[in-house]
C-alpha cells in the first residue's frame, strides 16, 4: 500500500466513482471534490497533506484552470491535468499555470494509474534529495553561469535571487545539468523525468521549456542558459567565464 494521499476534483461522479476506488485499490488516500469552490476550501484547509491533486477543467463555480491558480499560490504539490479539452491551447495554458501532465478523456486506467504513478515518484525523488541523497551529496551544487543548484536542499537561484520551481521544472533543469553542453531529445527528457513513454506531444516538453526560460532567463526569447538545437532538442549551455 502506497499510502499516499490524492485528492480527485471531478465533477462527474460517473467518473469519481469509477476513478477513485480503482485508485483505492492501488493503495492510494482519496479525497473527492465536486466543484471548484469545494476543491479549494478543502485544499486550503490541510495543503501538505496531499502528494497528488487530479484536476478536472470544467468544474462548477470556479474552473479548473482558477483551482489550479489558487493551489499554485499554496503549494508545489503535482497536479495532474484530467479533462475533456484536448486542444493545444488548453494545454499550453494548463501547463503554463503550473500543472505537471495531462491526460484526456476518454482515458484508460491503466495509462492515468502509470502516469499518477509517475508523477508523485518524480516529485518524492526531488523531496528527498535532501534526504536520502544527503550522505552522498552533501555538498554537490551545480553552478552554470549565473544559476546555482544545490541537490541537496532542492534550491535554485539564478544571480543570487531564489527560484521557485515546480518539481518536474526542477527535474528537467536537474538533468540538463548534469551534464551541461549535451543535446538531450524531447523523448529523452520525457523518458527520464516524466518516466514514461515519449508519445510526441510536443507540446508538454516545449511549454515546461517556456516556464524554466521565464524563470531563468533575462530575457526569455534570446535565452542565454537553456538552448534548443532545432531538429535535435535542449541542451544546458556549458560554456562560461
């Protein structure tokens, strides 16, 4: 049993009722919400109590899209995307407010299960960065320019200013650092930080790019630190004073 806590905001409760007890089933804490207003009250009331939000964009009283600005304002608890609009630009702007994937309607049980699976694996591997990962990394800071990363207390700064970062913008920065100068493909980006198969929705890679420039960069649309090698991916750039 995973014991990790979810919190379902849906308002079909055809869905509620099929999703969440698969999902207790998986071994995972579930608290249902039915409307946006809802959602919000009960997140407020107890925000690190949850490791996953899963987030339906057309809720009564207040959107998805509102639920989601108020949790960002909260907390850095993944957000998971679960919604019947499948454009481009509902994405982009879902992913541009914060959220860290996103899954269409219909969708299987099996794939939305690997994807939460994923996701809260991601963010508990960034957490205990500090933890687990103390003894062998005490003192390992990776410093690219002006930005600095410290793996063990899951801070960044970029000319000595914080940063705020969601767990899979630090997940991606994380791995370009790592090895800064090489070219890493969207689906090697995908692979390694989402943990899952790359399908080529572009779209998810390229908007988490837009919101690390946005924060990284002095100026975002002639980026200094994350490149992009048309045709091939990004790359951390590696070459400073």
């Amino acid at each position: 049993m995973s014991g990790k806590h979810i919190m379902l905001i849906e308002d079909d409760q055809s869905i509620s009722r099929m999703l969440g007890p698969y999902m207790e089933k998986e071994g995972y804490l579930i608290t249902y919400a039915y409307d946006g207003m809802e959602a919000e009250r009960l997140f407020a009331a107890e925000p690190a109590k949850y490791s996953l939000v899963i987030l339906d964009l057309m809720l009564p009283y207040k959107s998805g899209l509102e639920v989601l600005r108020a949790i960002r304002s909260m907390s850095l608890v993944p957000v998971l995307i679960l919604s019947a609009k499948d454009n481009e630009a509902d994405k982009a702007l879902a992913l541009e407010l914060g959220a860290d994937d996103y899954v269409t309607k219909p969708f299987s049980l099996i794939e939305l299960t690997a994807r939460v699976r994923a996701v809260i694996r991601r963010s508990n591997y960034m957490v205990s960065l500090g933890q687990a990962a103390v003894s062998l990394e005490r003192d390992e800071v990776i410093r690219v320019g002006g930005i600095v990363i410290n793996l063990e207390t899951y801070d960044v700064q970029r000319d000595g200013q914080p940063v705020k970062l969601t767990s899979t913008e630090f997940g991606i920065l994380r791995l370009l650092a790592k090895q800064p100068g090489r070219v890493y493909t969207k689906a090697q980006i995908y692979a390694s930080v989402w943990n899952n198969t790359f399908y080529g929705d572009d779209n998810i890679i390229n908007v988490h790019m837009r919101r690390l420039r946005e924060k990284l960069e002095a100026n975002p649309s002639d980026p200094q630190y994350i490149k992009t090698l048309w045709g091939l991916g990004y790359k951390l750039e590696a070459d400073w004073p």
